[in-house]
C-alpha cells in the first residue's frame, strides 16, 4: 500500500469518526441527564411566595441581615461554651458545677435562637398586606421546616446500636 493510499484512507477513517461522534452527540442533545436544580432558599421562597414589592423586598434584606448578625453572635457564643465544656474532659476529675453551668449556657443560647427567629418571622409579618399575611400563615410551617433542615423533626435514619 502506497504511502498517500494509507494516509488517504486515515484520514477517511477519522472524518468518519468525527461525523459518528457528532451525530451521537446531536442526537442525545435533549437527553442530557442534569441534576436537579438546588432548591431555593427561603429568602427567595418567601419573595416569590408572598409577591413582595420592592420596598417589601429592601425592608426583608434588613430584617435578614439584622437576623442574621444577631444568630451568628448567638452561634458564636454556643460553640465558645461547647470548646469549653469538651476541654472538662482533659481534667482528671469532672468539674460537675463548671459542667452544669456551661449546659446551662449552651440551653439558654439555643433558646435565644429559636426566639430571634420567632422575633425575625414576626418582624416579616409587620410589613405584609392583608392578602399576604394569608399567604405568609400558610408559608411559615414550610420555611420553618426548611429551616431545621431534614432529619431534625424525628425523620432522620436511627441512631446506630451501641457496643
């Protein structure tokens, strides 16, 4: 076989390939398996949801932010009293009053959460019209639970057996 005959017949061979690559390309074009998309959050949930104007809008990133800084704080304070409880363990003997005081610390902080957020829907809940104060009543069990997150409401898979 010449040289041009073999080079003539890979080049023949690759365009084929190409055109096979391209025609299962095209092909499968509308059958491309994506992931889902993520779920919105519930800012956006309750933006679209609720229909808020765009003065509704400015005065929610407000109530959020404000949320926000005053959970970070609470969070802060929530792991500084479990580094300091995890740290009894390192001592010989269980300090049980520094103990207590600490659980006492992280239970009131947890609280103190649960009420900011409370606080925070309340806080939406001012600025909204009649007709979408129906909507919100009917929103705020949804966010609520898209809040805590799966597994958190006794749904979550049993814990595994002790040995």
């Amino acid at each position: 076989m010449k040289r041009e005959n073999f080079y003539t017949l890979v080049i023949i061979v690759l365009l084929l390939l190409n055109i096979g690559t391209l025609a299962f390309l095209w092909q499968s074009r509308g059958e491309r398996h994506l992931p889902p998309p993520p779920p919105d959050s519930p800012d956006n949930i309750i933006i679209h949801e609720l229909k808020l104007d765009d003065e509704q809008q400015q005065q929610f990133l407000k109530f959020k932010h404000m949320h926000r800084r005053s959970t970070d704080s609470v969070q802060r304070h929530i792991k500084d009293a479990q580094r300091s409880l995890f740290a009894l363990v390192k001592q010989d003997q269980m300090d049980t009053v520094a103990r207590d005081s600490l659980l006492n610390v992280i239970e009131q902080n947890e609280a103190a959460k649960h009420l900011i957020t409370i606080q925070h829907f309340h806080d939406i809940r001012s600025i909204l019209s009649p007709e979408q104060k129906e909507l919100f009543n009917d929103l705020v069990e949804d966010i609520g639970g898209r809040i805590t997150g799966p597994g958190r409401r006794g749904q979550g898979p049993p814990p595994p057996p002790r040995r």
